[in-house]
C-alpha cells in the first residue's frame, strides 16, 4: 500500500512514547501488569471530579432540546463566557466571549491558531524539551520549526530565543508546567520575554505571537502558582485543555483564547473560527461544552500527583539519579546515567521499568518519567529502580 513517503518518514521517527507504550504491552503478556513499570504515557490515572460526575448525571436526567445540534463554530456562547469571566478575573484585562474559540482539546487549538496566522516558510521557535508534536503542527500548515534550547535548569532563555528570531519569526510556542520537565516558567522571565519581543517586532515590522500551551496550568505544587502571559506578553495566546485538570482525555475539550491586547483581535479571531471549521474540527463536542462551563474552577485532587511526585524524586535522588525537582505537571526529566539516552532506557527495559529516552523531545541525556499511574506500581518499580543504578554501577 503507497502511503505518503512524508508521512512514512515521520511515522518511523515520530513517537518513541507509543513504541515504548507497546513494548508495555508485551512485556505485560509474559510477565504479568504486576510486574511491568509502565512509564511512558501522561494518561491521568485519577477519575474526573466530583462536581464532573454530578454535572453529567443532571445533564442525562434533565436534557436541553437540540443539545446535540451544530452550534456556532466558536462554540456555545455561554461557554465562552464561563472562559472568559475567569480569564478576566485572573488578568484584569476586558476578556468576553469574542475571545475564546472552544476546541477539540489543546492539540486542535494550537494547529487552529496556526492555520490562522502562518504563511508557507513562517518560522515558529519551539524551546527543547518540547511536546514531539509541536514539529507536526507546525509542518502541518507550511511553518518551520526552530528549536531553541532552556538553560541547564529548563528556564527560558531569552538571549537564545532572541538570536533565533528573524523576520519570518511569527509565533513561540511555550509549554509551562512543561511537559516533559514540569518546569514552571516565573513571572519576570515571562515579562522579560515579553520586553524583548516587543523590540523584535519593533526591529522587523511584524507580531510575534506567543503561544502558551497550558494543559497542566492548574497541576502545580508546593504553593506555587502560574502567572497569566496575559500579563506579562501582549500578542499573546493560551491553547488549553481539561484533559489534565479534569482527567478528560478521550473526551477532546479545550479552547484558544487571545489576549484582548492584540490589535486586529477580532480579524484573528475570524480566522480561527474559520479555521475551526475548515480543519475539519467543525465545533468543539457539545456535551462537554455544556460541562465544562461550569466547572471552570474544578480540578482534581492535586495534592495525589504531588505525592507520587515525592515517592519518586526522593528515592531515585537517593540512588544517584540527577534531575530538576518538577513544579508542576506529573513527569521527571533526569539525566541519563549513560551517554546514550536511548541505551539507558533499553537498559531500564531489562528491569520491565518502561521509559522515554529525552532524545524524543529534543534532549538526548535525558529520559522522561511519567508518574500519572498507580501510586503502588510506583511503589513496586523501587526495587527495580534500584537494581538497574546498582547495574550501572550508580550506588555503593
């Protein structure tokens, strides 16, 4: 069967999370999912909240005539509204309902915005590590991707994003809390970025638009909390999802929202709304929706992430292994203990501890944890963990 040679390519080296998801499953086969550590995927093992359930209930009990029709492309206005009410309180900045367009989760946002506003050849600067499917977006409506790399601690840095920006530059994605470091970028490194976008755009003549994927926004630990880029850059945009903060994955609901601050704002967002339908997303599903809008202040228990957080930070610190301490999202992001990431997860495989080599998100020395999984799994890779540092001859 001929299938696109561009397609084929990408499918050979696109995900190392789903190979090493599959490999799960045959060692699951032979040795049974008690003793198979199962690392690979940010798939949220917590069920949705309560007030979710409850929502839900009274939806199927009381349902509103025509619920499952077209609506705008935008999406239901109430729902937009809901969005935009917290995002006001929040920034303190005008949003309204001609701010938001609902979407089929984060990942049909972010290529909605770009489908809007990129041209064959735009450049989009992606900070590594970076979520693998970044790149495929980009390609997918004619952009290229530019990788730029964080500091040694996974924070922004601004003289390297400034040298890559050039006269094609039109959009920087940022993810915080990062996937895969759970890196929480702060206040005065965001309004520093955007200072200095602000003289580019004075330099070339044109926006650069900063696209901040927030799908972990409210996943965050030890008292911190996430400042808007609302604040801190005006061409800017959020791309979300309550796959993460309402244990919602399958069920594909999120939204775009511009900053009020953009000049043409309602140009972009004609465009978006356009895009929404011509990528073939159409709307946002409707049931979620109606859900969803009130429970905009809703999460799940945070407080369970942050333990299995802690189980596994402090132990594998203890056995030798060096990484940033995450802030938010539910992934570690270690130094490999051998030059080759990709031979230390292979290594880690021999000990059925199932892994991510950082080479795919653009940091070989790496590998990623994902610890969205049973706090007792967790509690049974230690042993293994153990013996694997004890086999490269980490621990005394």
């Amino acid at each position: 069967m001929a299938i696109s040679k561009k397609i084929e390519k990408s499918i050979t080296g696109a995900s190392w999370i789903r190979k090493m998801f599959e490999e799960g499953e045959r060692l699951r086969k032979i040795y049974g999912s008690e003793k198979v550590y199962d690392f690979t995927l940010g798939n949220p093992d917590l069920e949705p909240p309560a007030a979710f359930k409850e929502a839900l209930k009274e939806l199927a009990l009381r349902p509103v005539p025509g619920m499952h029709r077209y609506m705008s492309n935008a999406g239901y206005t109430d729902t937009r509204l809901a969005v935009a009410k917290v995002l006001a309180a929040q920034t303190g900045l005008p949003f309204d309902e001609n701010h938001v367009v609902m979407t089929c989760g984060a990942g049909a946002a972010l290529n909605v915005v770009l489908k809007s506003i990129l041209d064959p050849g735009d450049e989009v600067i992606i900070l590594s590590p970076f979520f693998v499917e970044y790149k495929f977006y980009i390609d997918n409506h004619g952009g290229i991707a530019k990788e730029v790399p964080t500091t040694k601690e996974f924070k922004l840095d601004i003289n390297a994003i400034s040298g890559a920006i050039t006269s094609r530059t039109k959009a920087i994605i940022i993810n915080s809390p990062n996937n895969p470091t759970g890196v929480v970028y702060d206040e005065e490194s965001l309004k520093e970025l955007g200072r200095m976008i602000a003289g580019m755009e004075s330099k070339f003549g044109n926006q650069v638009f900063v696209l901040s994927d927030e799908p972990y926004a409210k996943i965050i630990y030890d008292s911190l909390t996430l400042p808007s880029i609302f604040n801190c850059v005006k061409n800017s945009i959020v791309v979300t999802s309550h796959s993460k903060d309402l244990a919602l994955p399958g069920e594909r609901i999120g939204y775009a929202a511009i900053s009020p601050l953009i000049e043409n704002a309602g140009l972009l967002m004609d465009a978006m709304v356009f895009c929404n339908r011509t990528l073939g997303f159409v709307n946002a599903p409707a049931l979620m929706q109606r859900l969803v809008a009130g429970l905009q202040h809703e999460s799940v228990d945070i407080e369970r992430y942050r333990e299995k957080r802690d189980i596994l930070y402090n132990n594998l610190t203890s056995l030798g292994f060096k990484m940033v301490k995450p802030q938010g999202a539910f992934y570690l992001f270690p130094e490999s203990p051998l030059p080759d990431d990709v031979e230390f997860v292979m290594a880690a495989q021999k000990h059925n501890i199932l892994l991510v080599p950082g080479s795919g998100f653009g940091a070989p020395g790496y590998f990623r944890i994902a610890y969205c999984i049973d706090k007792q799994v967790i509690l049974n890779s230690l042993p293994a963990f153990k013996a694997l540092a004890a086999e490269l001859g980490m621990t005394r």
